[in-house]
C-alpha cells in the first residue's frame, strides 16, 4: 500500500482580488477558520486558495471579474510543502493580457500541466447546482475530478471539445453555404468516437468506484435508512456511437450543432427511486451533496497519495445538531489533512472547535482585510 503524503498551504498572500485589497497569513497545518459577517470576504479567500490549485476561481472563471472595483490586476502567491518540499505557487491577471501562472518561479507553458498538484476539494453552499442545475453542471463535477489527477483524461477532454467545436463549425458552414461534404463530417465523426470511448470509460469507472464511498458517507452523516444513489446515463451506453451519430446525422445538419454525445452526459442523484432534485428535502439534498464532496476527496487522495486541501465554507448552516456532530466527527478523523472553514457565528464555531479538540487558528474578517484573530 502507498504512502499518502500530506500537503499543507504554509502562507498565502493577496493583492486586489475580489473585495480584498491586501492580506497575508500564516495557516496552522491541521484548522483555520475565518470568522466574519455575509459579504465581509470569508468565502473570497476560499477562493483564492482554489484559484491556486485550479488557475481559476471557483465561483467565476473570467479573470477581469475577480479583480477587485477600481483595479487592474490582482495577484495570489502561496506556499505550501508538499511531499516533503516547498512550492511557491504565484497566479497573476492584468486586464489586456493573459494570466501567469508559476511555480517555484517557472512560468508555466500551459495551465493544464498544473492541475492536479495541488488537489483540493471545496464544499459550498453553491453545490446546490449539482442538484437543481442542469447536466453540464454535473459534467464539470466529474471531470474536475477526474482531470485532477488523470493527465490522459483532461487531455483527451480537451481535444474532444476541441474537435466538437470543429465539427459545429462545419455543420454551420454546411448550412449557410448551402453544400454538404460527408468526407470531411466522417472524419470528425471517427476522431469523436475515438477520444469519446476513452473519456466515457474513464467516466464510468469514477462513478462506480466513488457510489460506495459516497453512500457509505451519506448514511454515516445521515444516521437514517434512506437508500442514495449515483448513475451514469450517457449515449455510449446504448451502444456504437459512431452508429448513433450516423443516425443522426440529418438532425444534427438541421439543428447546426452535434446533438449527441459524451458532451451531454449525465450524472444522475437518486434518492431511492426518485430524483434526488424531486424529493429531497433541504437537509437531505444538503447531506448529499456533502457525502458527494467527501467521497471527491477520499477519490482524489487514493488516486493522486497525497491528501488534498478541503475548504468548507459555511457548510454547517441550516444543518440539524445531529449531522453537524457527525460531520465533525468525520473531519477529525486522521483521513483528512488540511481545512479551512468559514463561518458568521463566533457561538457556533466554538462548538465546533470544541468538539473538533484539533490545532487550529482564526481569522476574524471584515470587510476583506484581517482584524483579529
């Protein structure tokens, strides 16, 4: 059995991003915890630390909105040791050109080559997109997890949007210049299928491996009978897809686009037979989506030996006594690195860190800057 390494963030530093126009801190390697009102920037700095892991934020991905009003760049720097080493990781945007990102000072050729070094795993109360959003929402879930520690995987996932495009392109083409050249559609169609059997098998394989873990979480939190689910729905499973786009091919020059592929599959949420979106309670939906997350985070430490960073940002509101004690029992457990939390109630975060009875620091936040600890 491998060794899993541990990683920590020792220090991260921020200039103009979002509301925060200047702070730097030092983090304990087991807790940190920042304290402050809605909107004083306690999930902003969440976020900075998922930018460094993903060279992009977690709540908006276009760069020029997360700089802060009246500016024109920001800048993250942090340093972590991982297996054993230090690593400065610095991410940089100025308006008018394109990010930075480096690594010990090396600027990175590209952004892909950095995903996945740093795994992370953030819980928020926007996963509830997961849910009630539609299919794309899900997709992006499974391959931001997968992409984290397959370089194949993304890879692939890129050259398939890549060679999707194309093909949308010509479909277009077809359409207004008024001609049709099968050849040239035959040849999209045979690289599709190609990168379309890797990236479904991949899929399916994370989603088989990851259910258990995710059930068995799900009903430790939940202390309930309740019987979850995760299903895979996708064209590939209905058989040949080069077939399936041959048959389609009339709708899709119709319609301009490809109407079918692994770039419209699914994940399905199943709270026993049903749509976990149909009958799920808010506690219930909450407590899924948080045994979802978990189950990422057990999956990307097996996969990549290292465990990753969790961000939990106001995960315990809205929550009965009883989950959030075993929510807590569950983090402290040695199967978990690195974590920071936010939340608004000084109250509710002692208990916390009282039953939690771990190294931790806090961090009170207004108004994005540091005002005690």
């Amino acid at each position: 059995m491998l060794k899993i390494e541990y990683m920590h963030l020792q220090s991260l530093s921020i200039l103009d991003f979002k509301n925060i126009e200047q702070a730097d801190f030092v983090f304990s390697e087991k807790l940190n915890c920042f304290l402050g009102d809605n909107g004083a920037g306690k999930t902003n700095l969440l976020d900075a630390i998922y930018y460094l892991s993903f060279t992009k934020g977690f709540f908006n991905s276009i760069d020029a909105q997360n700089i802060r009003h009246h500016r024109e760049m920001f800048m993250l720097q942090g340093k972590y040791i991982r297996s054993d080493e230090n690593e400065t990781i610095s991410a940089g945007f100025k308006i008018g050109q394109k990010k930075q990102i480096k690594r010990n000072r090396k600027l990175y050729k590209k952004l892909s080559d950095h995903i996945g070094l740093f795994p992370l795993v953030m819980i928020s109360p926007s996963d509830i997109s997961l849910i009630s959003g539609g299919s794309d929402e899900r997709r992006k879930f499974m391959d931001g997890v997968i992409s984290q520690f397959d370089r194949i995987y993304l890879d692939t996932l890129l050259r398939y949007n890549r060679t999707l495009l194309q093909r949308n392109n010509l479909l277009k083409q077809f359409f207004e210049k008024r001609f049709f050249d099968e050849d040239t559609l035959s040849v999209y169609d045979e690289q599709l299928a190609e990168l379309a059997g890797v990236i479904h098998k991949k899929r399916e394989l994370y989603v088989n491996e990851i259910t258990p873990v995710f059930q068995s979480f799900y009903t430790f939190v939940s202390g309930g009978n309740e019987t979850v689910g995760l299903s895979y729905q996708s064209c590939m499973n209905e058989g040949d897809y080069s077939r399936q786009l041959l048959a389609c091919r009339n709708r899709d020059r119709a319609a301009q686009h490809s109407t079918l592929g692994i770039h419209r599959d699914d994940l399905l949420l199943e709270l026993g037979d049903f749509p976990m979106k149909k009958i799920g309670s808010q506690g219930q939906q909450k407590t899924y989506l948080l045994a979802l997350k978990l189950a990422q985070f057990d999956y990307l430490k097996n996969a990549s030996d290292i465990k990753p960073i969790l961000l939990l940002d106001d995960i315990f509101d809205k929550l009965d006594a009883k989950r959030v004690s075993k929510i807590i029992e569950l983090v402290t457990e040695a199967r978990f690195g690195q974590i920071f939390i936010t939340d608004t109630d000084r109250e509710h975060l002692a208990y916390i860190l009282d039953k939690m009875n771990t190294e931790h620091l806090i961090f009170k936040i207004e108004n994005g800057k540091i005002v005690g600890k």
